[in-house]
C-alpha cells in the first residue's frame, strides 16, 4: 500500500532579519485580536490604583520633611517610597494609541497625586514659616531647570515604558528617578505656597509640568519603537499637542522667569558724582602812576574767597549672594540667626544698611535690605560677595584767595 505523498506546500519561514525585528517588537507578531487583548492588559497593569494616591502623599511627607531638614538624602528615601509610576505609561499609552479615555484618565491621576504631594510641601513650608528652620537653601535648587534631570527622567520614563509592557521585568527601579523628577519639584512648589517664597510657587510648578510632558512624550517614542503605533491620525494629534505645550513652557520658563531660576543678576548701577563748577578768580586792575612822584604803595590784604563745598553723595553698597551651587540660594532672617523671613537665589542683590553682628559661633551677620522681595534681614557675611565697590568721599582742602586792595 503506497502512503500518499503530502502535497501541502510547506510554511515559509521568515527571514532571520525579520526574526530579530518581531523579537524586538513586542505586539508586531501578534494578529489583531491578540494584540487589541494584549494592549488591554497593558492598559490595566498602568491603571492606578489607591496604593498611588496614598503612596503619593507619603512620598509628600517625607519630601517636605527634606526640605525642613535641608537633606538631600531625604529627597531620595522619599523618591523610594513613591509608588509605581504607572499612570505615566498610561499617558504615554494614550498619546501612542490616540485614546482620549486612557489619556485623560492617567493624566488625571498622576494630577490627583500631584496635588497631594503639592499639599504635602506646603504644609511642610508653613511649619517651616512658623518655626526657626536651619539653612533651609536646598528647596530653591528644585525650582530651577537642570539639563542632568533631563537625562535622568528620559532614562526613566523610557525604561520604566519598556518594563512595564513586558511581563518578566519589574519597572520598579527606574520608576524612582521618574518619581524624584516629578515629585520633588512640585513639594517645593507647595513649600513655597506655605511659607510664603514667592518664586518657588510658579518655578517648581512649571518644572513639573515640563518634566511631565518630556517623561510622557519619552514614553510614547519607547512604546512607538517596541511595536505600538496610533491607531488612528489623532494619536499624532496628542502627540504634537504634548510637546508643542512642553516646547512653549521652556521657553516661557527660560524667558520670562529667567531672573528669578537663573543665575543672572540685576545691573548694577553705580552713584556718581555731580560735576561741580570750579571758581574763578577775579582779574584785578594795577594803578599806573601818572607821575614819576614817590607814593606810598598800599600792602595787599588777604581776602578769603568762598570755598566751594561739594556735598558727597551717599554710595549704596550693594552685594550679590555667592553659594555654592548645589544649595541654591541664601537665607533673610528678622535677625542673627534668627526667624526665616524669606529664601535669596543665586545671585540676588541685597543692599549693605551698614549694621553688622556676631554670634556666639563666631559668624559675621549683616543688616540687608533685599532688592527683589523688599524684606530687611540679616544674612550671613560670608555668602556675599560685594557687587559695588565703596566710593571715597571726596574732601577738598579749604584755600585763601589773595585779592589786592587798589
């Protein structure tokens, strides 16, 4: 008996160049309906949950604590108690796939958490406001746009966007830095609404918000490179909506609030003195004798003339703060070593009022008057460095003017 022949053609198998792109790709070999199954899954495991909100608050309270401290260490034990920053996946997500639902819905959580957070930095500032807090200089640093958080919250968002879509790997690390890009910048927000700094409420507010649109738009290209592509022209559409409002928060952030997160001071302008017109002295006539008949030739008398007083104008010395960059700023106290009254940035100038102090550790405390709050402090000697120099003022000898008497 003759076994009939198979006539089926065999399957073709892909090339091993498509092989290493489908291994690359995570939903690219899938057919539809697994891969519709396959981002619902996703979508689930970046939905929040309550562990967000109340993680999110702790993660508040120990950032604000930071801040109360001035510890930087602080910072980071509170970016490890933050919770998985999976809603930003989910913003992510919706961008890549054009899905207003999941777009608006972990963008509201990741706005609810932040609001928590927010109330935990203010709450933090109000006691600070209320009680003599050390040098509390790191808060300002949090205020300011630094190219090295953008590196690192690139390499989180993309990472921690890779790991989640994958069921084996655990985006839990690279979420931290997410975390501390994020949150650490909006509890100095809420530390400035609570104590009263008023340039750390709109900075770190803004910084926030441009950190989370890099982060969702970073995510978004990870997620387009796995595999994952707009379903439709709208996902484009949120796309460019994302980064041309993140592009026009860093301008206006660079332009606008240039003075008050960079490093640039005010011109200076240096009190000069009124020329004052120089005397002259008056001609006198000599007598010619008519005759060459002996007279007696009066003896000159000394007139004093007028001397001319010049009035010196009073000099305002001026001094710019001078601190090492990784604290950010000084500190304006209602006395030596007293009450915080107002946080100075880089660069800030203050007027010398001419009284100084020291205390019992041997630190020279000067008496300013702070040129962009209005406040008068004291702060300490040696966080400045004087910005206009001190005019001798100027003395003229008095002088006699001899006059002869005809």
């Amino acid at each position: 008996m003759e076994i009939p022949e198979n006539t089926q053609p065999e399957e073709e198998l892909p090339s091993p160049a498509r092989r290493r792109r489908d291994s690359r790709k995570v939903i690219a070999p899938l057919t539809p309906d697994e891969k519709t199954d396959y981002i619902q899954a996703v979508l689930r495991k970046a939905a929040p949950n309550f562990d967000f909100f109340l993680f999110s608050l702790l993660t508040g309270i120990v950032i604000g604590l930071g801040f109360l401290f001035d510890s930087p260490y602080i910072f980071v034990f509170g970016a490890l108690l933050a919770p998985l920053m999976s809603p930003l996946v989910g913003v992510s997500l919706g961008i890549i796939l054009g899905s207003t639902k999941y777009f608006g819905r972990s963008l509201g959580a990741l706005i609810v958490g932040g609001i928590l957070v927010l109330l935990a930095g203010a709450l933090a500032g109000f006691i600070a406001r209320l009680t003599s807090a050390a040098e509390l200089v790191q808060v300002s640093f949090f205020a300011q746009i630094s190219w090295t958080a953008f590196i690192v919250i690139g390499f989180g968002a993309a990472l921690t966007s890779a790991t989640l879509v994958r069921e084996k790997h655990n985006p839990a690390l690279p979420s931290v830095a997410i975390a501390y890009g994020l949150y650490v910048p909006l509890a100095a927000s809420g530390f400035g609404l609570g104590s009263g700094i008023a340039h750390l409420w709109p900075d770190g507010l803004v910084v926030f918000v441009i950190h989370l649109a890099w982060a969702a738009l970073v995510g978004a290209v990870t997620l387009g490179i796995m595999g994952f592509r707009p379903l439709t022209l709208f996902g484009y559409t949120i796309g460019g909506v994302v980064l041309l409002v993140a592009a026009i928060l860093l301008i206006g952030f660079f332009g606008i609030s240039a003075v008050i997160g960079g490093n640039i001071a005010v011109p200076t302008q240096t009190p000069t003195l009124a020329p004052s017109s120089t005397p002259t002295r008056p001609p006198t006539q000599t007598p010619i004798p008519p005759t060459r008949t002996k007279t007696t030739t009066p003896t000159p008398s000394r007139t004093p003339s007028p001397t001319p007083s010049i009035t010196p104008t009073p000099t305002l010395v001026q001094a710019k703060v001078s601190v090492d960059s990784q604290f950010g700023g000084g500190i304006l106290r209602d006395e030596p070593d007293g009450v915080v009254i107002a946080y100075l940035r880089i660069g800030a100038l203050v007027e010398l009022l001419g009284e100084t102090q020291e205390d019992t550790g041997g630190r020279t405390w000067l008496y300013v008057y702070d040129l962009e709050s209005g406040l008068n402090g004291w702060i300490l000697e040696s966080i400045l460095i004087t910005a206009t120099p001190v005019l001798e003022t100027p003395t003229t000898a008095p002088s006699a003017t001899a006059t002869e008497a005809p």
